[in-house]
C-alpha cells in the first residue's frame, strides 16, 4: 500500500512539473487526409510554439489521418512518426531529429535499505535484444550516473532513503527512455521532465575538445556529452580531485553549482556563484559571478563576472565582466567589460571595455574603450576610444580617437589625434604629433627660407593642414659670417581666400658658433601669408616674433652673432624682436 500511494503521488508530480513544457502540452488534432508538415504547422498554431526539422523527416508525398483529444504532444508527435523520431525543445522551439534506434532499461537487482539505495540492470536494444555499450544511465533528481558496459551492464548505489527512483538511458542516435524503480516493481516509461534542471547558462560540449583540455578529461566525458547533452541540474556546492573523481562524480558536467572547490581541477556544466580551483576549472557551459585557478580557467560559454587566472583565461563565449590573467587571456566571442594580462590579450571579435596588457593586446573587430599595452596594440576594424603603448599602435580601419605610443602610430583613417614619433595614415582629418606625420593624402612639403638672421633654410613639413610638424637645417651663406642651426616646429594653415592661405608656425632651433659651449636656442613664432605661383609651387613673404635664449658668450672667429642689432633685452639672458621670413614652398 505504502509504495502504491508512492507511485500515484510520484506520477502526479511528474505530470505538475511537466506542464510548463511545450512537449507536455495537452492538445487537441483532428486532421483527415493531411500531410505530416500540415500536421505539424497545426500543432505549431495550437501550441504557440515552432518545429526545427530536416525536410527528409517527412514522407510528403503520403497523407495521414489523426484524431486525437487533450493529448501530450510528445504522443501525438509519436503516433505522427511512428515513434522513429528524437525530440529536443529549447525555447519555443522543437527540435526534431531521426531517432534511428530505440531501447528499453530492464532491472536485474532492485534492493533499498534506510540508508541506501542499489539497482542493477541492462539497457538492451528494442529490436535485437542485445545490450547497448556506452549508454549513459542517469538519474536528474539525485545527479547520478553511469555508462553501461559492452553488455549493457550498468549498476549504480544511491545514499539515503528513496523508495523510487527514476532512471534515464540516453544515447546518441537513439530516443531516450526514463523508467520509474521502486524497491521490488518497475513502471513503464512516463516522460520523465524536471523544470528545475534549466538554467540561462548557455552550454557547449566544444571545450571537451579544445587545446589541452582534450588530455584532461577522460573519453568518458565526451560519451555523456553525446548521450545527454540536454540535461542539467543546479547544485548548491561540489569539490572535487580532479575531474570525474569528487562530490558529483561523472555527472558534474551535467551540473551547475553555486559554489564549487576543485583541489587540483574540475569540470562542471556551469558556475552561478563562486568556482575556486587549485590547478584548473574546465566548465561546459557559462560562468557567472566568480571563477579563480592557479593555472587556467577554460569556459565553453559566457563569462558574466569576474575571472582570475595565474596564467590564462579562455573563453568560447562572450565576457561581461573582468579577466586577470597572468600571462594572457583568450576570448573568441565579443569582449564588454576588462581584460588585465601580464603579456598579452586577444580577441577576433568586438571589444567595449578596457584591455591592458604587458606585451600586446590584439582585437579582430571593432574596438569601443581604451587599448594600454608596454609593446603593441593591433585592431583590425576601426576604434572609438584609446590606444597607448609602448612600441606601436595599429588600425587598419578608422580611428576615431586617441593614439599614443613611443615610436609609431598607424590608421587607415585618423579622425582624432595621434601622439608619436612616427605617425602614419592612410588619410586624416585629425592631429598628428610627431617627428613625421605621413598620409597618402597629407602634405610632404619642402620649404625654402631666408630671415634676418639666416640666408638659407630648408623644412621638410609632413602631417596636414589641421597640424603639421617640420624637420629643419639652416645656415648662413656669407664668408667670414658664418652660422649653422637645426631645429623643428609645428604648424597650422588658414585658408581665407580662394587663393591666399595663412600659415602659423612655431619653431625651434639650436645655433653652432664656433664656441663648443656656446649654443643659443631660438623659438620663433611665424605668420606666413603665402600665394601659388604654379602648380606645386607657392610664394610666402610675413612676420616673426622671435625670443633668443643667449647667455652672452663670444661666437668665434669667422662666425655671426645671432641676434639683430634691434633686438630688446628680456632679462640678462633673453632677447627679443620682431623679424621677417620669406621663402618658397614645394608641392
């Protein structure tokens, strides 16, 4: 009586929790001379749910006749295809497959105890008799499982008071079969479902076979992918040695936990809480919260936390959140959050966040936030945001923000600021500030120059017209009045007129004269109203204000002095004046 009242509470149960299932629906089908596809777009109708299917699945050419009332669409679905056919329901969606194989569980030896619970048995074929190899035999409830032998054999040992179980036998390429077992009697199959068992996490069984994570877990754990990979229970704690030895034993990739302990590594279906590891953490599907190892943390789907790794981080899916990584951290998918590695961080995708990084820091796509790199920073698409590295930054699309860097700075497009010695672009409408400023489109002008101190002086201006820079050399052609300087400048050009452009440049330069510790330095601001004569060839004639650092030695024998006569005493060691610039520029 005790186990009878057990079973009618255990069945009712089972059809409550299932009633949420778009499988477990109750619906009603009349159909006369239809097609199997009209059948399933009725269905599709009267569930608010859709079909996904290969178009081989249906014969439809045959027609069909159904008449069924506030029946299980699984049944239905059953009937339809003559039960030749595995089903798979993510979201709204069903996913309809060929079940080429069927199997049934038979219990050899059922025994319960107050405080434990064993069952043994075989998973044989429906058609032949034999038993099925590599099935795995799992319960949801209490997350234990098995994989049966060549024979079918399995046997599994529950702890605890259970005076029924349900047992589920999955195997790719055949339809899954749940069975209730009670102490001394089976049920015949109930379509076991468990509302509990979803989570939000994505899964992916693709880390089983990524890199080294292929030499850790064992082929056993690529068996219980392919048979139940749509399977997963939550769980408030796990530990474990190392994978498939622990508190969950070969079902933990099947688990998500909230906390979980793996002294040297683990693998689990999913992290919502908090995953510490010794060596390594080897995780299915999602992370959210905390994920901390030694070594390594591998994760097949997202990360929505934090992530800490002594070495590396990799990640299949997209990040939201923060990366630390001792050497580097790899993520395939899209990144929104920070990546903080002690060499480098790379990914193919979009990055919007922050990625700082010893050596390099490498993003395939679009980059939205801030690149900070001791060597390079490399992004394929365009950027809105900031690079600053040591060595280099590189765009190969549009940059549409800052780059700074020790050495170069590159961009197919610059429509912001670059900061560097060498700065190149494809084309600009921003700011370069540099020794040299290349663009395709930007200037490569030669200046030839005379003032009032120096009869000869030759620029070389790269950059645009928005800001240019200029390597200078000059000197004094006039026999015993000899000077020598070198120096560099910037400046910007006006254009007011058609023809008639306006130059403001500031400059810099250091004189030799004669007098090895005698070096004046002179800035000069200059305004140069400049007109084309031909083409490629434009005129300047204007105005300098010049301040002369100069403390008053004697130039030597044969050399100028280098201010005018006119000039005005500052202080004791600057002078100033207003002077003249005239000259030719080309191109």
């Amino acid at each position: 009586m005790k186990y009878l009242i057990t079973v009618c509470l255990l069945i009712c149960w089972l059809k409550n929790e299932s009633l949420a299932q778009h499988l477990h629906q109750k619906l009603s089908l009349h159909l006369k001379e239809k097609t199997v596809e009209q059948a399933l777009e009725e269905l599709s109708l009267k569930g608010n749910f859709s079909f996904s299917y290969d178009g081989q699945l249906l014969q439809k050419d045959s027609l069909i006749s159904i008449k069924v009332s506030e029946t299980y669409v699984w049944q239905i679905l059953d009937q339809l295809f003559a039960a030749q056919v595995s089903y798979k329901e993510t979201g709204k969606h069903i996913i309809l497959r060929p079940a080429q194989h069927r199997f049934h569980i038979v219990a050899e030896e059922i025994s319960a105890t107050k405080n434990q619970y064993k069952i043994s048995g075989y998973v044989l074929h429906n058609l032949t008799g034999k038993g099925v190899a590599g099935a795995s035999v799992y319960e949801k409830k209490l997350l234990q499982s098995s994989l049966t032998h060549k024979d079918g054999y399995f046997r599994m040992r529950f702890r605890g008071n259970h005076p029924a179980v349900v047992l589920t036998a999955s195997k790719e390429n055949y339809k899954d079969t749940s069975m209730i077992f009670l102490a001394d009697i089976a049920v015949a199959p109930e379509g076991y479902q468990d509302k509990n068992t979803k989570s939000s996490l994505t899964m992916s069984s693709v880390i089983e076979r990524t890199g080294i994570n292929r030499l850790l877990l064992s082929s056993k754990r690529g068996i219980q992918s392919l048979n139940i990979p749509d399977f997963f229970a939550n769980s408030p704690f796990q530990a474990s040695l190392i994978p498939g030895i622990g508190s969950q034993g070969i079902m933990s990739s099947q688990v998500i936990n909230k906390a979980s302990l793996n002294l040297i590594g683990g693998y689990t279906a999913g992290v919502d809480g908090v995953e510490v590891g010794g060596v390594f953490n080897i995780t299915k599907g999602s992370v959210a919260k905390v994920q901390v190892a030694g070594v390594f943390n591998a994760v097949g789907g997202s990360l929505n936390g934090v992530q800490v790794a002594g070495v590396t981080n990799f990640n299949l899916d997209t990040i939201h959140g923060v990366q630390v990584a001792g050497v580097c951290n790899y993520t395939p998918s899209a990144v929104s959050g920070v990546q903080i590695a002690g060499v480098s961080n790379y990914t193919p995708q979009n990055l919007a966040g922050v990625q700082i990084a010893g050596l390099s820091n490498i993003v395939l796509k679009q980059v939205e936030g801030t690149q900070i790199a001791g060597l390079i920073n490399i992004n394929a698409k365009s950027i809105q945001g900031t690079q600053i590295s040591g060595l280099g930054n590189i765009s190969f699309q549009q940059v549409n923000g800052t780059q700074i860097s020790g050495l170069f700075n590159y961009a197919k497009q610059l429509n912001g600021v670059q900061i560097g010695l060498f700065n190149l672009a494809g084309s600009s409408t921003g700011y370069s500030i540099g020794l040299f400023n290349f663009f395709k489109d930007g200037y490569h002008k030669v200046e030839l120059t005379a003032d009032e101190i120096l009869n000869t002086q030759l620029s070389f201006k790269t950059g645009n017209a928005n800001l240019y820079t200029f390597l200078l050399g000059a000197t004094h052609l006039e026999k015993d009045r000899k000077a020598f300087a070198a120096g560099l400048g910037m400046g910007h050009d006006f254009r007011s007129l058609k023809k008639l452009q306006f130059s403001l440049m500031l400059s810099s330069k250091v004189f030799f004269t004669g007098n090895d510790t005698y070096f004046p330095i002179l800035n000069k601001i200059s305004l140069q109203p400049s007109f084309p004569i031909i083409k490629n060839l434009r005129a300047f004639a204007g105005p300098s204000f010049n301040f002369l650092y100069d403390d008053n030695q004697q130039v030597a024998q044969g050399y100028k002095t280098i201010s005018p006569a006119y000039a005005s005493n500052l202080n004791s060691h600057i002078k100033t004046w207003v002077g003249w610039n005239i000259g030719l520029t080309f191109f």
